[in-house]
C-alpha cells in the first residue's frame, strides 16, 4: 500500500498528521487509511476525529456493523442532530 500524507496544508495547532491521529485513537494507521478512502474521514485531520474513530470502532467492533453500514448509521445520526439543532432554533423563535 502507497504512504502518503493526507493533510495538504501546513498544520495548525488542531491538526494531527495521520499517524498522531491513528495513535490517540488507538487504531493503526493503515486502518485510519482505509477509513479516509472508504469516505468515512475527511483527510484533513483534527483532534474531533477521534471521536468519530471511536465511534466507527465502536459500531465495528461491538456491533459488527461493516463499513457500509457504519456509514448509513453515521449519515443518520449527523442527520438527526442536523434536525435536533434546527428544532431548538426553531423553538427559541416562539
């Protein structure tokens, strides 16, 4: 497998290479890889992606959800805290 680095630009203070990235979540960085180009990560990496590693981890290990899966549950649930937001906006403007 190539190795490449996926953040393009220089990093910020909140940037992580993808190696420091697949260390603080505990997974190996092929893994993390893997992830990116599946589409379940954005390249750009950020101490919050950790917890969407533990999530994806979580949902693969503990349920046994397969990649696709994973990603139609992620989908949903940033979906539905897209609706929950816009809901308490919307009630705050009654």
């Amino acid at each position: 497998m190539q190795r490449y680095d996926l953040v393009v630009r220089s990093l910020s203070p909140e940037e992580m290479t993808l190696d420091g990235l697949a260390a603080c979540a505990g997974m190996h960085p092929d893994l993390v890889a893997r992830l990116v180009d599946f589409g379940l990560l954005q390249p750009v990496f950020d101490a919050s992606k950790v917890i969407r590693l533990r999530s994806i981890q979580r949902l693969r290990n503990e349920l046994g959800i397969n990649l696709e899966g994973v990603a139609v549950v992620l989908d949903l649930v940033e979906r539905l805290q897209a609706l929950e937001r816009e809901n308490a906006w919307l009630r705050a403007k009654l």
